[in-house]
C-alpha cells in the first residue's frame, strides 16, 4: 500500500463489487483530496480500483467540477500522465461554531481554505441572538467571498454537548433554552441548508484530521481549551465516539477538591486565576503583550495546569498509545506551547514506567478549529467516505 493511503489514516480502498460507484466515487475524490495533484495510475493503485473504473470515476469528478486536470507529469517515459486535483470552487461549506464566550462563522471551499469568516466575541449568546448574528452576517460573508448560496451545500454547527449544563459563572437567566433549542429549526429561517450539529471538541479533532497534523499522524488525542476543557480521540483516520458519544471527556476527570479538570484548566479557570491577582481579562487577544505582573500570573497558572494534566497525559499514553497529542482551541498558541513544553519535560522527567511516550504539542489548527471542523460534515455527508465525518445530521 503507498504511503498516500498510510498518511491519509482510513483506508482509501475501493471496491469493485457491482453497484458500489458511489462509495468508489468517494474513495477517489478523498484519495485525490489527500495526495493531489496525482495521476490516474496513482490512484489505481492507491484505491485498489481497475484502470477503467478509475477513469470512469474521474470523467463523473471532472464533469461534476469536483476535479479538477492541472498539467502533466513531468519526466515519464512515453507520454506524459495527465494530474488531477481537486476543484476548490467545486461546492463550499459553512462552518459554525457556538461557544460561551464567542460566535465564529467560516466558509470553506473544497480544498479546505477559509474563503471568509465572521466572529463575535460575545458571553453567553442565547439562541435567538446566534440566529440574528447568522441571518445579518451570512450575505455579507458569501458576497464578499463571491459565492451564492447555491453553491453552498450545507452547514455543520460545533458546539458543546452540555453548553447549558455545566454551570459557569455570569451566565444569564435563560441560558438553559440552548437545552431544548432545535439547531436546525433555528437556522432554517436564515440558513436554507442541511445543518449537522457536532460536540465542539470532536469538531477540533476532525478539521485537524482533515487540513492538520492528521493528515500524516491519524493516531491522535486533541484536547481543546476553549471556556471549557475538551477532548477528542481520532484512531486510524476515524473519530471515535464511544458508546454513549461522549469519548474524551477530559474536562471532566476529577481532581483534588471535588473539582473537575475544566474547573482549574481552562479560559474561564484562567481568567478567575487572573482576577485573583487583580488583572481583569475576558478575552483571549487580552492575554497577547502581558506585561511583567502578568506574565508570572500566567506562568504560575501554566505550572498549576501542568501538573494537573500529568495525570490524564500518562493516561492517555498507557491507554490509547497515540501517535501525538495536540492542544488547540482559543488559548493564545504561545501559551499552548509554553503548556506543552512544561508537559513534556514531566513526562520526560516522570519515573514511572511508561511504555511509550508521545511528544505534546500545538494543534496546526488555529483558533477557529471547532468551526472548521464543523464545516467538513457537509463534505462527508455529500463526498468522502469517511464514516468519522458522517455524524449527527438534522434537517
């Protein structure tokens, strides 16, 4: 098998059994996704398609204006291959990220770049407020980046599972409707499109998946530090839920004091650590320039998280025995890799007898991860083959 199929982590192969074009269809758009610009001949044997399926898969991808033909192969013998890609403009996708302390909207194209994004720094939106937000900003985004509505083929929302139960401080009265609130009914009016709704955390780990690290580590732990704390475990490509949908909950291991690790390693714990010490800050691009007072408030807040993440980190590794694992979500990246520097030196440093320790480390996947993830379910519920991204559709 090539290295194309290794790196991508679920596996690309195709089937020739009869009626099987549209899982084959799929197969080839992802393995061309994934290894493009490649050949036909490339994706024959990646696939592990005939020749003449192969050629009929790619004609439907051309004509459908999915795929794209970008030049020839260079330095063959006889005559040149012809390459294939994908078509970035062949459709698009939204991607909705609802959070406590934040609103962000992106829209990708099929190669998986952000054409335009919108976000609103906002505490604790109530759902009537996120659906005003969508219907004003979504005509502006889509003009702006010169797409129609048409081309767009659906909307994945990333959002908490438990966004109204878990009880945080200043939250207003009425934020318990997000429990009983209807994603799709409340978009419908000013998104006319398929929503598929995913946990925040699993949203983080698929767009890393997809455009990060993932793509050549698909054995992975992502944790997501966002006002809350949350995890997610891709293994061989796929997301995995677990029995009850609720696999990598790292938030919410216990610790010393009753608490749980969300309540001591988080934006919001950060931000009570802060307060402590008499610096006000509510946002994360406050945290960017900290003067000297700052600065060792944050570092002492980095050593306390540190240690109370060396517990699930050792777990994670005896456990799991991944590939890596990555931190992302909205603290700022140099306090990520400030986190992982100190993380990894304790494991490095721990006595006890790990049998395999994987390095800690920043996502790829900026801030807006949970969104971009999120607007990859569109995508494979219409496209690629991957089961992990075929999730919780509504409408």
């Amino acid at each position: 098998m090539s290295e194309l199929s290794t790196a991508s982590g679920a596996s690309l192969s195709g089937t020739n059994l009869e009626r099987a074009g549209d899982h084959n269809q799929r197969v080839t758009l992802q393995a061309i996704r994934v290894g493009g610009p490649t050949t036909r001949a490339y994706l024959v044997e990646v696939t592990g398609l005939t020749p003449p399926a192969i050629a009929n898969i790619t004609k439907r991808l051309i004509n459908e204006k999915l795929v794209i033909e970008v030049g020839r192969q260079q330095g063959a013998r006889g005559q040149p291959a012809m390459k294939l890609a994908i078509n970035p403009d062949g459709c698009y996708a939204l991607g909705l990220n609802i959070d406590r302390d934040h609103i962000t909207l992106v829209l990708l194209d099929l190669a998986g770049q952000v054409r335009a994004r919108v976000s609103w720094d906002v505490d604790f939106a109530l759902p009537q407020a996120v659906a005003d937000f969508v219907g004003r900003e979504i005509g502006p985004l889509l003009s702006g980046a010169g797409i129609g509505m048409r081309q767009v083929i659906g909307v994945g929302v990333a959002i908490p599972d438990d966004i109204a139960r878990v009880h945080l401080p200043h939250w207003p009265d009425g934020y318990s409707a997000w429990n009983d609130t209807d994603l799709a009914e409340l978009l419908a009016p000013v998104l006319p499109l398929p929503v598929h709704v995913e946990n925040d955390a699993a949203a983080a780990a698929l767009g890393e998946l997809h455009f990060g690290h993932g793509l050549h580590h698909p054995n992975f732990f992502y944790v997501l530090v966002s006002l809350g704390l949350g995890g997610g475990l891709v293994i061989e490509g796929n997301y995995y839920r677990g029995a009850a949908g609720r696999s990598g909950e790292i938030g919410f291991l216990p610790i010393a004091g009753g608490k749980s690790l969300q309540e001591a390693v988080s934006l919001s714990a950060l931000y009570d650590h802060l307060a402590a010490d008499g610096i006000a800050v509510s946002r994360p691009d406050q945290l960017a320039g900290a003067d000297a007072k700052m600065r060792a408030s944050l570092g002492r807040w980095l050593d306390q998280a540190a240690a109370l993440m060396m517990g699930p980190m050792v777990s994670i590794n005896c456990l799991i025995n991944p590939e890596a694992i990555y931190v992302g979500g909205r603290l700022p990246s140099d306090l990520i890799d400030q986190l992982a520097e100190r993380l990894n030196s304790r494991l490095q440093e721990d006595g006890s007898p790990i049998p395999a320790v994987v390095p800690v480390q920043r996502a790829a996947m900026a801030a807006d991860a949970p969104a971009v993830g999120a607007a990859m379910l569109p995508f494979g519920d219409k496209l690629l083959p991957s089961a992990s991204v075929l999730m919780k559709a509504e409408g």
